[in-house]
C-alpha cells in the first residue's frame, strides 16, 4: 500500500485529514453515518488505503484483492443526496460525484452507493440497482 497523506481531508470536510477521516483509516473509530462513511472511503482512495476500502465492504460483495489504479488522482467529492443512514438507521443510500485527474485529464464519475449496518459498523454494500423496491433506498 503506497498511502499518501495529504493535510487537508480529501472528503471535503475542513478538519485536517488526520482528525478526519485519517482516523477512521488508522482505525481509531468508525464512521457513525452511511455519508460519513462514504467520505472516508473516497479519502482511502485518494490516499492509497486498499485495506480501509477492504475492510468497510460488506463481505458478501467484496472481492477477495483491490488494485487500485495508480495512474488515477481523485481530487474532489460532491455529495448530491443522503437518503437514512444516519445513527438511527440500519441502511443508507448516499449519490455521490467523484472528480479524478487521469493522464492529466479531468474525469468525474457518479454513483449512488448502498450502505448497511453489519455488526453496528457502516459497510460499503454496492451500488444501486433497481432490485426490490425495499432496497431502493
């Protein structure tokens, strides 16, 4: 693992990335709501972090080793829509922009992610599909 730390949260919250989400990578704590979560994940991939990405992925879609592409920078997180998911919740959904710098050319991507309290813990469950209504979100 090749962890770069930058000093400012690449989440886009205003903490330092240490206080931030540095210490839920560091595992010092665990995010308390699916779009904090979220955040932390896409700070694992600015940063280099395959484990933190492996470890908050539901077991059930994980897959057994992450490579992640060196060659891609991610830059900046939009948060468009938070559904449930917060300390009251056992599922969330939270749509997101990714923006990333490739070959020096500026790229974005968009997702919106599913989220399941496994154990007490927030866990990565997929992306969204139109699978039954009552996991929609």
């Amino acid at each position: 693992m090749s962890r770069r730390e930058p000093a400012g949260c690449p989440c886009g919250l205003p903490a330092p990335y240490r206080d931030c989400c540095g210490r839920f990578h560091r595992g010092e704590g665990s995010a308390p709501t699916a779009e904090l979560l979220m955040r932390s994940r896409f700070a694992a991939f600015a940063v280099g972090d395959e484990a933190y990405l492996l470890r908050t992925w539901h077991p059930a879609t994980r897959p057994a080793r992450l490579d992640l592409d060196r060659g891609v920078r991610w830059v900046r997180l939009e948060i468009l829509e938070a559904v449930r998911g917060t300390v009251l919740h056992t599922e969330g959904a939270v749509r997101f922009r990714a923006h990333y710098v490739q070959r020096g050319r500026e790229g974005s991507m968009e997702e919106r992610s599913l989220f399941v309290r496994l154990d007490g813990q927030w866990v990565y469950e997929g992306p969204r599909d139109d699978g039954p209504p009552a996991r929609r979100l």
